[in-house]
C-alpha cells in the first residue's frame, strides 16, 4: 500500500495517530512522520520519556565528546548560509600539516581522542594528498580521525581509510531540491543527487562512521527531519556494519548573514531529536556549539550521545587568537574541562575514547595505517 504525501501526513495526523505510534515498538514510515506533526507537539513529554528510556537502554549514561579542526576555509562553492562562502571577504587560511599538528596537540592536551578534520571544498588544496598526510601525522596520537571536507569518489574514500580516516559527516543541508537549488549558488556543491550518493561511497568503503544532517532553518523543519530520517534508515540497512550518526545544526550568524526562512523552536529542535532516537534507535545523536549552554545541559541527559565541546569554527582558532575568517558563531563557549564537568554533575559520564584500531580485524587496511 502507497504511503499519502508527506504533507498530507504531517497534516492529517490526529490525537489517536499519535497515541498509537507511542504504543509501537518499531516505528513505521508514517508512524515517523505522525510524531514529528503538530498533532504530537502536546504528547512531547512522553515523547521525550521513551526516547530517554530508549537512549539508556542503547547507550547506557555516556556522552562522547569530540573536537573540530578546521584546517582550511577556502573555498570554491557560493552558498547563501556559509560564512566561508567563496564571494565573502573574510581573511582566508588554509593550515599546513605542521600548523594541523599544533592546533591537534592543544586538543589532545585538552583530552580530546576524537577529532573532526572540517574545510571548505577547495579542490587544488584540501585533496587527497593533504588528507592523508594529516591522517598519518595525527593517527597515532588521535584514535579516530573523521572528515567534514569536500566530497570524493569511492577510490578516494578508500585511500582516505587506508590512511586511517574512519568517520565522514556530510550534511545534505537541506533534503528539499527546490530549497537545495536557491541557496547553493554555485560550485561543486550545487549538485543535489550527487552530494546524496556521497554517502554510499563512504559506506562502501568501509567508514566506521557515517555523518548525516540538514541545516536546520532553510526549509520546514518537519520536513527536513523525515527526509533526514528515512536516509538515517536507509544508510543503516545499507551499511549496517557502520554507525549512523545524526547531527541537528541550527543556522548560526555568519559572515553570510543568511537570514532563516524557517525558524525552528527549541521545542521544535527537541522534539525533533526525540522522534530521531525513536525512528533510529542505534544512531549517535550529535549537538553542537551552536546551541547555548543552557540548552546543551538540558538535552544531556535526553538523546544527544555525543558532543562537540571548547569549539572554534576558523583555522588556527585553537592557537592563534586572531585567526582567520569563522564558519559560524558558537553559542556554548565553555571549555571542554566545563563540558565534561556538566555531565558529570548530571550523573552521566564523559567519554573521551571509545574506539582503538586494535579492535578491527588484523587484515584491515585501517589497523595498519
């Protein structure tokens, strides 16, 4: 039986539909799609409770945390809510592989084992060579290395694993094609279909972690959150030696000064993590320093699994305090030491390394790397 429009879904939905999907173990396409309705906004609190509950079960009490290291915001694309879009003028760096290991030993000193390598897609220079000469000056120090850089193609994801890369966050940004088309301007990136395969060359070649997400405030954020969840089902079926994890970035102030067509509420953005965990119970979800202190502590002990912390979004902002131009302003300005503190006084324990190479099979390309 043909599942009704998303829109009429969303609009459809009623008390009942609601209560039922609460009632479901395994939540099905339109189930989904009825918990992130209006109809479900005043059931959030049980929402909430059996997402917590499913959190614990799966989880347990801990929170991993990790760091972004932005090496570079050049960048060829032209999109309407990026501070690193290509027109802006903004103070451009892109860091050597020396000046990528000095801004990596302040976070390592910091505690941090999980690094986020992010750039602007600059093809000439942020390519495969330098990636992996950053993996192998990092690999041995950091225990896992993901990248939220420009895209490649599946031969280009598997020499990034050989050399020690085991995580991709790629967001969609936007799920809706005709939102998608208006706010990527130009550049390699304009491509809707193709920036959505992505994913599939990194699950094929054997990433152990896959990093979805849509910038929330370009287009309906029910919307945004379905299409976001069926790929988050899609991917784990697909790659289910893998692990889906889900971000929930809201658009920031940037150098673009991108407005936000859609706002969404912070009960909407629970409520919206809430239904995530459900739909994907499995699935690291992901909070930023976007968000405020306050609304990060809030959502602690909820879903959110995993967390950036002591963040800056310019190359070189570790270490130099001038720094180059910023991808976006954070909100939680504390220090990963106060983050971890945070948990812990809310009874949940702060991980800083959850993954060693020595767990993957002897013949891994990656455990050699």
């Amino acid at each position: 039986m043909k599942s009704a429009p998303l829109p009429a879904m969303l609009s459809q939905a009623t008390a009942y539909d609601v209560d039922c999907a609460l009632d479901c173990e395994s939540l099905n396409d339109a189930q989904i799609a009825t918990l992130l309705s209006r109809a479900a906004t005043p059931y959030l609190e049980a929402i909430a409770c059996r997402a917590s509950n499913l959190t614990r079960q799966r989880f347990g009490r801990t929170t991993q945390l990790f760091a972004p290291l932005y090496v570079s915001n050049e960048c060829v694309n032209r999109c309407s809510y990026c501070g690193f879009s290509q027109e802006l003028s903004i103070r451009r760096r892109t860091l050597s592989v020396p000046a990528v290991i000095t801004e990596a030993e302040r976070l390592y000193a910091e505690g941090f084992r999980h690094l986020l390598i992010v750039s602007g897609e600059i093809p000439r220079i942020i390519n495969l060579e330098y990636l992996e000469a950053v993996a192998t000056a990092l690999r041995q120090r950091f225990d896992s290395l993901s990248i939220e850089v420009g895209s490649f193609d599946l031969a280009g994801y598997q020499r990034l694993a050989a050399a020690g890369i085991d995580g991709l966050t790629l967001y969609q940004e936007t799920y809706l094609p005709d939102i998608y088309r208006r706010v990527h301007i130009a550049g390699p990136k304009a491509r809707f279909e193709k920036r959505l395969q992505v994913m599939q060359y990194a699950g094929q070649a054997g990433f152990r972690v896959l990093g979805i997400g849509a910038l929330l405030g370009l287009g309906p954020w029910q919307h945004e959150a379905f299409h976001l969840a069926m790929h988050g089902r899609s991917l784990t079926r697909q790659f289910w030696k893998s692990r889906i994890a889900v971000s929930f970035p809201r658009i920031r102030e940037n150098a673009g000064g991108q407005g936000v067509p859609y706002p969404v509420t912070d009960r909407d953005l629970v409520q919206m993590i809430c239904v995530m965990r459900l739909a994907l119970p499995d699935a690291e979800l992901v909070l930023s320093t976007r968000e405020t202190a306050s609304l990060r502590d809030d959502l602690m002990g909820l879903c959110i699994t995993r967390m950036s912390a002591g963040s800056r979004t310019n190359p070189g902002g570790y270490s130099d305090s001038e720094g180059a131009g910023e991808q976006f302003s954070i909100s939680d300005q504390r220090s990963a030491s106060e983050v971890s503190l945070a948990l812990c006084q809310r009874g949940l324990e702060p991980v800083w390394k959850d993954f060693d190479r020595g767990f993957l099979p002897p013949n891994s390309p990656e455990r050699s790397a």
